[in-house]
C-alpha cells in the first residue's frame, strides 16, 4: 500500500535518509524504530508530504507521493491522519471542536446532523464520550492523545501516521492507547504506521517492523525475530544485550524459543540426556501481543557441544554459537 524507494534526503550538507527502501503492507501495523536521529521522524513527514525528499520515489497505492503537485498532494493528505507526540491542540476550542478542525478545513459543516453523528460515533470510540466540551487544559495527557486520534479519523482516513505518540505518556497510559490503536486497525481496517524508539510500542502492536540507523535500514521483519535474535550489531546495542557479559571460558550456545517451545522443559532434558551440566548465564523473555517469546545462552565445555547441538536439532530448537 506504501512503497519507498530509494528515497534519500539532505538537511544542507547532512544526509539524513541514505537509500530508503521499505514496503507496507495493506491493512497492518508498521513500525519504524530506532535511536533519536536515524531519521524515523523525516521519512514519516516525506511519506505524507510535510518534508520533500530529494531522490527516489514514495508511492501511495500507486500514486507519487510529490510536494511540487499542490492539489494532489492535498488530496493524499486527506487519506492520512497524523497523530504527533505533542497533540497539537488548540486550548481555546473544546473536545468537539478539535475533533472538528479537519471537517472546517474541507469545508465540511461540523454542525450537521451527519457530522455531529460521526464526531460524537469517534469519541465514543476513543472513550470521550462523557468529554464533548471539556477543553484540553481540563484533560489528561492520555485523553489528548485520545483527541488527537479521533481528530485524525474525522476525514475516514486509510492510513494513520503516529509520530512518537505515545513518547509523552506513562507506562500505562502507553497501554491503553496502544490497545486503542490496535482496536481501529481491527475494526475499521485502517493502516497504521507507527514511528517510535520505545520497544514496547512495537512489541505489543507491530506485525513488522523496520529498523533505521543512520538514514539507513538495518533490517525489515517480524519485530519478535529482530528483537530476539538480532543479527546486526547496532541492533544488539540498542537493545543492550548482555552477551558482552558471557563467560570467556568454554563456549556459549544461545537457544532460542517461541510458541509451543517455552512450554518444553529442553534445558533439564539436554542436561539428563547428555549426562553433563551447563551453566545458564544469560536469558530473557519478551511479550510479543499474544505470545511470549525468549532466548538464553548456556556455557558449557568445548568437548560437550557437537553432542548438544545434534540433541537441540532432534528437538527443532534454533540455536547459535555465541563468540
């Protein structure tokens, strides 16, 4: 539904997206990760027309994605709500009337018997609906941000942009409207890419998820398998893996386990079967939306690991040799 190709851009002489190249998908939730400056931020604002880009090509369901082409440009737009960290709403206008901001801009009477039924529909679905003239000073941050994505539906949007929406909340507020987000996705369909550096964002909502660093992508995939068994080293950085941590004496074999494989006792079995020990010294487990996935390194002698490894294959665990 979007494609970006090749798509590179320059603030003066620094160039912030190096040969962008990713493909989302019709109806899921993307997510683009990375430290502060990979350039999360400046290829969402290309991909909707608020930043231009120098070369390549951004396309929506076909359609090029140009800043030069002024009445295309704004009819592209309207297919996409943008939910910023900040809210962006204005104080001296209510709930209704924030939402309603889109609707003027259109032309759209917010007033109307069709309008007021849409507005009042999304703050229920937003869970507003006891806040219709409360302004935003009386709000919590949870309830803008919950404003700020009714606001974003207004117009019947096919994609949905978040730019660092939830960077702003606590950990549970960060909860509630990931789960909010999730539930649009689902019944209405919309695609939603999401911009963050928190892992927890895309943990619990992303199906992919690419990863930025330095204007560049590291690595395009489902987050669990990026997250787990990293294969890039900045990646291993920005999760802080312990794997710098390990016993320098023997060897290290990382076993990684997901679905069904959390529940099998493979460790006590090896150890039983093997007639050996191993010294678990590194392990953790992550909660990807419905299932837990993990992976631990166990430190045994040289001479024990061909005998492991043949065991862990016959066991259809994934496994790597951690230097």
């Amino acid at each position: 539904m979007i494609q970006i190709k090749n798509v590179k851009k320059s603030f003066k002489n620094t160039e912030v997206l190096k040969d962008i190249s990713i493909e989302i998908e019709k109806g899921e939730i993307f997510g683009i990760i990375g430290q502060s400056g990979a350039g999360k931020s400046t290829l969402l604002r290309c991909v909707n027309g608020l930043e231009s880009y120098d070369d390549g090509q951004i396309l929506v369901e076909g359609q090029k994605v140009d800043i030069k082409d002024k009445q295309s440009l704004r009819l592209l737009q309207k297919r996409m709500g943008m939910i910023f960290q900040g809210f962006n709403l204005l104080e001296r206008l209510d709930v209704y009337q924030n939402v309603a901001l889109p609707m003027k801009f259109w032309g759209i009477n917010p007033r109307s018997a069709e309008s007021k039924e849409k507005i009042l529909k999304l703050l229920k679905l937003v869970g507003l609906e006891n806040k219709v003239h409360a302004k935003p000073r009386e709000l919590s941050g949870g309830q803008k941000q919950r404003v700020a994505i009714a606001r974003a539906l207004v117009l019947d949007p096919e994609f949905l942009l978040c730019d660092e929406a939830t960077s702003a909340l606590d950990p549970e507020i960060t909860r509630e409207i990931l789960a909010l987000l999730q539930k649009i996705n689902k019944e209405l369909g919309i695609t939603i890419v999401v911009v963050t550096h928190q892992m927890e964002v895309v943990k619990q909502i992303c199906q992919r998820v690419a990863f930025l660093s330095g204007g560049r992508v590291l690595a395009v995939g489902r987050p669990e398998k990026l997250f787990i068994w990293p294969e890039e080293r900045e990646i291993r950085d920005f999760l802080r893996e312990e794997s710098d941590k390990l016993p320098t004496n023997g060897v290290n074999l990382k076993l990684f386990f997901f679905g069904e494989g959390n529940q099998r006792p493979i460790v006590t079995q090896m150890a039983q079967e093997l007639h050996t020990d191993f010294n678990i010294c590194w392990a953790k487990l992550e909660d990807f939306r419905e299932d837990v996935y993990g992976s631990l390194v166990l430190n045994m002698e040289e001479k024990d690991l061909e005998r492991a490894c043949a065991f862990l294959d016959s066991k259809n665990v994934t496994w790597e040799v951690v230097r």
